[in-house]
C-alpha cells in the first residue's frame, strides 16, 4: 500500500478557500447542484444527524435536499471563525457558523460546527465530517421559524417544518 500523497499546508489552505468561495456561491443563488463536484467521485459526506453519504451521486441528492428546504435554504452565509492545517493528514478543520438572517424582529440566531475537511489534491476534497450539536441546531432553527412566522415572515416550508418538526405554531 502507497503513503498518501501529502500537500503543502498552503495549498489545503488554498483548495478549501477557492472550496469556500463557491460554497458563498451556492449559497447565494440557491443552486447546490454543483457542490458534490468539489469532491472525488469516490468522497465520503459524514453527517452526524442524517448519515454517511458516499460518492458524488449521494453527496448531491444529500446537499440538493438539504441546502433548498429550510433551514439549510435560509441561511445567507457560512463564515468562519478559525482554522487550522493538519498537513501529515491532508486536512483543514475549521469552524463554521450557521447564522440565521433576522426573522423580523431583529433576532440574530446562529449555532457553529467543526468541519474537518481531507485533501485529495487537484483543488478536490475526499472527505467531510461535519461536527455539531443537531439539538442545539434544531433549537435555533426552531426559534427562528416561531419568531418568523410571529412576524409573517414565514412561507410555507418554514410554517410545514414548524408544523412537522417544532411542535405547532
């Protein structure tokens, strides 16, 4: 068996920035189709509250579903707040924060996780493992979608999430 092939900390650093910008991209224009091609075909998505998806067909359905539905189809950015290379792995862990935009009453809600990303090379990553409290996350969201709709902020997928997932309005 063959060590990995190992990458300069400058150039994780790098592949997960141009991987960041294209995330604000997806994230701005609502389309998550492409982000399962900032992977190998043969990546591993791990997620702690809904699975382990595999290769890019699974990593696309996964981030589609996730990332146009709410919560995941509110949030405006993903900003982080620290970084580190570990380069003998070939990974960046980071935190990333999930904020909320204002549901109408000038409320700020955002909750972090620690995303440990794996360099394969080639401006492409092979592994993302995506570390957070999901109660904690499920709270917030929750939270937001009452205030929202308290404001007649909500649409019908926020005010559907909040019937299935929050307990009524």
């Amino acid at each position: 068996m063959s060590a990995a092939p190992s990458f300069s900390p400058a150039e994780i650093t790098e592949a997960y920035a141009a991987f960041h910008e294209q995330v604000a991209d997806f994230a701005k224009t609502g389309n998550w189709d492409g982000y399962a091609d900032l992977f190998t075909p043969d990546a591993e998505y791990v997620e702690h509250a809904m699975g382990t998806f595999r290769g890019r067909d699974e990593i696309r359905a996964w981030s589609v579903r996730t990332m146009t539905s709410y919560p995941g189809r509110v949030m405006p950015e993903f900003p982080i707040t620290w970084q580190v290379v570990d380069a003998a792995q070939n990974r960046l862990v980071c935190e990333v924060l999930n904020p909320m935009p204002d549901p109408g009453d000038g409320t700020m809600l955002a909750e972090p996780n620690i995303t440990i990303m794996t360099y394969a090379g080639d401006g492409l990553f092979s592994r993302e493992e995506d570390v957070y409290n999901p109660l904690r996350f499920h709270a917030m969201a929750q939270r937001w979608a009452r205030i929202a709709a308290a404001h007649g902020n909500a649409d019908e997928d926020v005010l559907a999430w909040l019937d299935r997932f929050g307990g009524g309005r």
